[in-house]
C-alpha cells in the first residue's frame, strides 16, 4: 500500500484529452434517450415485483356481461397497476426521484450539464419528462379500456328492462366502473396530502400553519404533473361530484332517469300483452309532444362526456328499437286477424284481383275493404298512420327508427291509395265509375249493332253515333251487358257476346284490345262472332279505371314485417 500512496502523491503531467473520442462516446450513449432509460427501467422493476393489475371486469363483477358486449380486444381491460393511484403512489413516485438523480448524475460526463452535481432544477427538468411520459400511458390505458366498453344489444323488452333494472340499481356495473375512474384518474390537492402528511417528518405536524406550507411543498409538483391526467377526465369525474353537500351528483340524477326508464319499459314488459302495451306506448310517443323518460335520458346523455355519452345513448336507442320491434309484431298479429283473414276470405283470388278467375269479389265486399272507413282503412289509420305518412307511404323517422314495413306491403299500401281514390266516389264512398261510350265502326259484314249495358241501350248503324254517359256498377242493381250485331244479308243472322256479373263492364273491355288515345280515351276493338266493333270509352275520373294496374296487381302479403 506504501507504494501505491507514493504513486497518487507523485505529479505527473496532465495528458491532453482525444475530444474526438469524447464526442464520439458521447454520441453513442446519447443515441438511447436518458428519458426513456429511466422510464423503462421503472416499468421494468413494476413487473419485476409482480405489481399487478386492475381487471375492470373483474372490478364489474359477474354482472358485466349482462350489460357491456364482449370486447374487441379484452387485454385492454386490463390496466397494469403502476398506471392506479395506488401505483402512483406507492411506486411511481419514489422510484422516479431515486432513478431519476442516478442517471442525471452522469450528465456532465455526457456533456448535458457543466455541473458534477446536478442542480436542483436539472433534476425537477428531467423528473418532469419522464413523468409526462407516465402520463402519457396513464392517461391512454384508460382511454383504450373505456373505449371497449359498450352496451351491449338486446332482443326483447323483457331482457332490456332488466338490464336497465341492472344499470339502475345500487350494484350498477357503470357505477362501478365511474367510480374506478374517478379512484384512479382524480389527483386533488386534498387527495394527495392524506396520502403524502405520513411520509412527512412529525414534527411538521406541530404548528399546522408551517405544516400546511411544507407539505404543499412536498406535494406540489407531482399534483401538478398529474393534473394532466386530471384534465383528460375531469369531466367524467365531475359527473360524481357535487355542487353542494346536500345536492345530488350529475350522476345520481342520471341514475334516477334511468330509474324513470326502467319503470316506464317495465310497464310494458309487465303488461298482459306486450307487444300492444309497446304499441301503444310508442303510438302515443310518435304523436305527443311531451318528454318522455326516453327524450329525457337522451337529453342527459347528449350533455354527457364519453363513454358515458355512448352508453346511456345506447339504452336509449335500444328502448327505441325494441318497442318498434314489439309494435310491429303486434301490429301483425292484428294484421293477420284482422285484415289478412278477411281479404283471404273476400277477395284473394278472386276478379277483379286475378284477371283469370272465374270468382269474382262481389262490390259490396270490394267497397268494404276499399272505402274510407273501410277494412284496409280502418286498420290503416289506427296503426300505421303514427308511424308512416300514408299518402305517400314515407316512414316517418324518430331517433333514428321507422317501423319496419317490407317493401311488398309498401307497393299494395300504395296501390290501395290510387284504387280507393279511382274507384271510390268521396261523396257516397261507394264504388262510382262514371264514363262515356261512342260506336266508331261497324264491320262491314254487319248492317247494325245493339249494345245493352245495364239499363241503357245503344243502337248503332253505320254512319255518325251519339256518345252516351253511362255508370258503373248500374243503379238498378242488372250486371248484365251484351253486344248483338247483325249480319248484312237476307237471313240478317244475329251474333251475341254476354257478359254478366257485378264487374261485366271489366270483363268485356278486359277481353277486348285497348288503344289509348292522346285525350285520356281509349278504343276498345270488340269481336263478336269474328265481327269488329270499335267502342271509344272515356273514364270521367282522374286516372282510367279500366287499366288500373293497381287493381289487376292488388294482393295483400300475410306479413307485414320486414325481413332482416
């Protein structure tokens, strides 16, 4: 040992330093940013203790999936537990200090400070970007987490008013989950100083004053720091505090809405039949003006911040949909009973419906199912009327829901509309079509034509004809029309077509050829035997009830419902 302390005494003359191989090393141990050196060695000593997690769904408990679906990427529930207030805390901000002021200390060396010993503001530089990239990840494992959590769907009024009952209730897994965040997320001045006064030294506690001072010292800066964590909740958090000690928090006045709802959906679910009780329900909600639980929610859900915003909008919807969903079921089981069944028995199949049956709907039945205050429009104005503008057959919209209607039952609805108004008189609401005959031509082979339409005959010779104004169906109740041309010779043989029954008229034109002509009219060319008769008809209503495609095209579908 004498000669090594013989060695250090000696003066020895100082060696130039190689400032190349200094900016060189430097550049090499620069190339790994001090920041992240530090910030990963603390991640790496959390999980080399085993810190833990926190399992948002496990924190729910098993009343979880009764009300959020299944998330797209479940890891993200799961949030490593240095990014809790526990871990802040507790981890976090010792490990930070200590590793922090090891690795600044080397800074001079890497030429990033002219101190040996970094001063105290070097170190609060640093400790602040590490801390802003803790804060970072803080901030985005919970968004990430609270991205995944949606309300899930639900088929039925019963299994969405008990999931309601759920979200409603003291055990409510959103309750649960906002008062995670607000554990973790909320770093209040107060909050941090019961959590720091028992690290401080007790004789702070002596005189309360100086105590108050130096432990905001203490606190301060990390307050500070997390406050960014702070902001990027806050108004989430706010949601669970109150503006006076005795008044209610945003979120129990959400919860007691939810409440509202819930008794509101379980009427319905709870009634005799619910699908009429939805019906009605959501009959009365299309026409009145008044707010309902479902517009009030919607109201505090639109004035939310996410995710809640999200969910409460998704109960919101859901309600929405599933007693459209309900109306129209039991609006099919009226449908079928009451109009499906008795145009099955009156009219499917028969003419004027089927151009070829021979069974035709009698006009008594045709204007039971087609005047106003009919069938059709009975059933019409009672439960499609709130829910579609039937002139048009335009679904009218609220919150984004229309009742489902197929398409099939559309295009007759629309057909009814043209058939009613055609061929149904609006002052006597009976079956009226009135319209005008004229002869136009003989065959040659024939010296004269009879034409016998209900109560009115028509004699034709060649040469000019009256137009005659007729009216169908016949007021003195005689279906019958027949047509007789006699032959031009000295036997003058005679030739009848007949047509009978309550919609001859449609039958004789039907098996004739028809020309329109620009002014509304149309020839019907009539062979009798081989024998030509031209008719010019012109209907005195607005479109021509003798080539209602309409009429010839109407059925009605067993369901009304639209397929998915």
């Amino acid at each position: 040992m004498r000669y090594l302390d013989a060695y250090f005494r000696t003066q020895f003359a100082p060696v130039a330093i190689n400032m190349d191989v200094v900016r060189a090393t430097r550049r090499a141990l620069l190339a790994n940013s001090n920041v992240d050196l530090v910030y990963a060695g603390i991640l790496s000593q959390a999980q080399a203790i085993d810190l833990g997690s926190l399992d948002l769904e496990r924190a729910v408990g098993f009343e979880f999936s009764n009300v959020f679906s299944a998330p797209n990427e479940e890891e993200r529930l799961i949030i490593d537990k240095v990014y809790t207030s526990t871990g802040f805390s507790t981890f976090y901000r010792p490990q930070v200090d200590l590793m922090s002021q090891q690795v600044i200390s080397d800074n001079w060396v890497l030429g990033l400070s002219n101190h040996v010993i970094p001063t105290k503001k070097e170190q609060d530089v640093f400790k602040e970007q590490v801390r802003k990239k803790y804060t970072d990840d803080y901030i985005n494992y919970w968004r990430n987490a609270l991205s995944e959590l949606k309300v899930q769907s639900y088929n039925n009024v019963g299994e969405l008013t008990n999931a309601i009952d759920l979200i409603s209730g003291p055990s409510s897994p959103l309750t649960t989950v906002l008062k995670q965040v607000y554990t973790n997320t909320q770093f209040s001045p107060v909050g941090e100083r019961e959590v720091s006064i028992p690290n401080v030294n007790p004789k702070l506690l002596e005189a309360a004053s100086e105590a108050t001072q130096l432990v905001e010292e203490v606190v301060q800066p990390d307050y500070l720091l997390m406050k960014r964590v702070e902001n990027a909740f806050k108004l989430l958090n706010q949601l669970q505090i109150n503006e006076t000690p005795n008044s209610p928090t945003p979120w129990d006045e959400t919860i007691a809405a939810l409440s509202n709802l819930r008794t509101y959906m379980k009427e319905i679910a709870d009634a005799p039949n619910p699908q009429q009780a939805a019906l009605s329900a959501a009959q009365n909600r299309m026409s009145s003006t008044e707010a309902d639980p479902l517009i009030k929610l919607k109201q505090i859900a639109q004035k939310s911040p996410e995710p809640v915003r999200s969910w409460l909008l998704g109960v919101v919807n859901q309600s929405w949909s599933v007693m459209i969903g309900e109306s129209a079921q039991g609006i099919q089981t009226q449908w079928y009973s009451e109009v499906f069944s008795k145009f099955k028995e009156l009219g499917l199949g028969k003419y004027p419906f089927d151009l070829t049956a021979t069974e035709e709907i009698s006009i008594e039945d045709f204007e039971y199912l087609f005047a106003s205050g009919g069938l059709i429009d009975t059933f019409i104005q009672k439960n499609f009327a709130p829910f579609y503008d039937t002139n048009l057959w335009i679904p009218k919209e609220v919150d984004g829901e229309v009742m489902p209607l197929s398409p099939a039952l559309l295009v007759q609805l629309r057909n009814y509309n043209v058939i009613r108004d055609t061929l149904i008189n609006k002052s006597t609401n009976q079956v009226s079509i009135p319209f005008s005959a004229k002869v136009l031509d003989l065959d040659s082979s024939a010296i004269r034509a009879s034409l016998k339409i209900a109560d009115t005959n028509i004699d034709y010779y060649h040469g000019p004809s009256r137009i005659r104004e007729l009216q169908w169906p016949p007021q003195n109740g005689d279906f019958n029309i027949s047509i007789t041309i006699q032959d031009l010779t000295d036997e003058g043989k005679q030739h009848v077509l007949a047509k009978s029954g309550q919609w001859a008229i449609y039958r004789l034109l039907g098996d004739s050829a028809l020309t329109n002509t620009h002014d509304g009219s149309f020839v019907s060319d009539i062979k009798v035997s081989g024998r030509d008769l031209s008719l010019r008809v012109t209907p005195l209503t607005q479109k021509n009830p003798f080539t209602l495609a309409e009429l010839y095209n109407f059925t009605l579908p067993e369901s009304i419902k639209k397929t998915q």
